[in-house]
C-alpha cells in the first residue's frame, strides 16, 4: 500500500485509532484537511511532507495523491472523522482505483455519533430511538423534507449550521412537531465544543451565535443529555428555549 486515507477522528487528538496514529508516525507524506487537530499534524516525522488540503481543489487533492503514490511513498491522506462519511474519501479513493495506486482506507470515529455523544447525546436509544436518518445540510433545497418529517427515529445533519434556518422550516412545513427536541453542537469533542438545545421551532436562533463546525441532531434523544451530559446542560440555552422542550 502506498496510500492510506486515514480518518482522524471528529476533534480531539485522541480520538485517532492506533492504527492511523501509527500510519501518520511513519509517513514520508501527510496530506491533510483543515479540520484536522494540529496535533496529530505535528506527530508526521520532523522529515515529512505536510501538505494542506486547503490550497486545492478536489480534483487537484485527488491528483497529488496519484502523484505522491507513484513515487512510492508512504502518503497519508488524513481526513476529519471517517473518510467514507461525507469526506469525498470515495472520490479519492475512486481516482487511486483508476490510476492504479494500491491503497487502503483506515476508518475514523465519525463526528455523526462521537459529537453528539460527547454532548450527552446517544443517536439510538432503546424505546426512544431504533433508527438514525444521516442527511448532509448543505443543500437543503435538494432535500425531501416530506420524507424527512415522516421518518421516525433520530436525524443527524452535517454541514447545516448555515441552512439551520431552511433545514427546520422544511421540517416544520412539512409537518415535523414543532415541539421535536434538537440540539445544534459546535466543535465536538474538543475544548471548545458549545451546544444549544432547543425545540425544533426555536432551534435556529437559539443557534445563531454558533461557529462550525456544527452537526444538528433532532429527536426525541436529545433529551437524554438533561441525564447524561458531562457539562451542565443548557450553558448556552436561554431559559426560554430550554423551556421549549418541557
Ligand atoms: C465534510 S463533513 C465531514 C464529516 C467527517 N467525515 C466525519 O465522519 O465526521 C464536515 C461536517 O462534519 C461535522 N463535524 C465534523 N467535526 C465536527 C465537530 N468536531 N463538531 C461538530 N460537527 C462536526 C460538521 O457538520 C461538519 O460540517
């Protein structure tokens, strides 16, 4: 293998496997994204190339990567939570298949279940929730919000702290309850990690002074974090929207 798309976890450093961890000690090449902990940029040996995915475009990440396993190096392209979860990581590895570059992928802890379960929050709970709907936010006019208010169980929406607002009107249209309890969390698992819990109806500006990057979880688990919470729940929550859910 000359080329492993490493998935580095959702924040903290210590959420790597042991097996990417050691791929990223050991490589001639690092190839990484902007949502990576510098940490674990600064365990690559002192020798190794680093390289920021953010002065590329896709097409050009995917054509460095060709390019850096043809010189057989030890290239590790290491990317925000798990490479097949919203990543572009089948793309990579998609242009790697066709080139012929032999490579492999190292799973990550994905943000979808780590962020919300550092903020108190389990995707799936026995007789509260027994299925999970992954929706990327991004662009919410693509979405079928009839489907999505008619499903039952959790949704998790990645990259939709900007569309927050869109993202639950569609909801609400389209029949959601407007008393379904959401949750917005920024920066999971790190230091700096801040969440809102709010209705569903009330969510969006109860979010608004939150940065990315941000998932949106709305069900009826989010309210297991009032038990389950490590932080005291509803430090960024006004009394009102905390409130909202009863
Ligand atoms: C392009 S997707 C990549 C997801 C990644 N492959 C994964 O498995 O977690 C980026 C989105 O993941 C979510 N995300 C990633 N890290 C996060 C964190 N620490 N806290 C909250 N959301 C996060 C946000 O919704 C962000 O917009």
């Amino acid at each position: 293998v000359t080329v492993y798309l490493v998935g580095a976890g959702p924040g903290d450093p210590g959420l790597i496997t042991v097996k990417g961890l050691e791929l990223v000690r050991s490589c001639d090449a690092l190839v990484y994204d902007r949502l990576v902990s510098a940490e674990l940029v600064d365990e690559a040996p002192a020798d190794a190339l680093r390289i920021s995915r953010d002065a590329f475009g896709q097409f050009e990440i995917n054509d460095l990567l060709v390019s850096l396993g043809r010189r057989d190096l030890d290239v590790v392209r290491l990317k925000g939570g798990d490479p097949f979860v919203f990543g572009r990581g089948g793309e990579e590895a998609l242009a790697l298949a066709e080139a012929g570059v032999d490579f492999e992928v190292v799973s990550g802890v994905s943000s979808v279940s780590a962020v919300p379960a550092a903020a108190g929050i389990p995707i799936t709970h026995r007789s509260v929730s027994s299925q999970v709907t992954l929706v990327s936010g991004h662009s919410p006019e693509g979405l079928d919000f009839t489907a999505l208010a008619g499903v039952s169980g959790t949704l998790v929406f990645l990259m939709g702290l900007a569309a927050l607002p869109a993202l639950a009107h569609g909801l609400l249209a389209a029949g959601k309850q407007s008393d379904t309890p959401a949750a917005v969390i920024s920066c999971g698992t790190t230091s700096e990690e801040e969440t809102v819990v709010a209705a569903l109806d009330a969510i969006a500006e109860a979010a608004v002074s939150l940065r990315g990057p941000a998932l949106v979880v709305v069900g009826d688990v989010v309210a297991l974090r009032e038990s389950l919470s490590r932080r005291p729940v509803g430090r960024t929550a006004g009394a009102a929207t905390q409130s909202a859910l009863g």
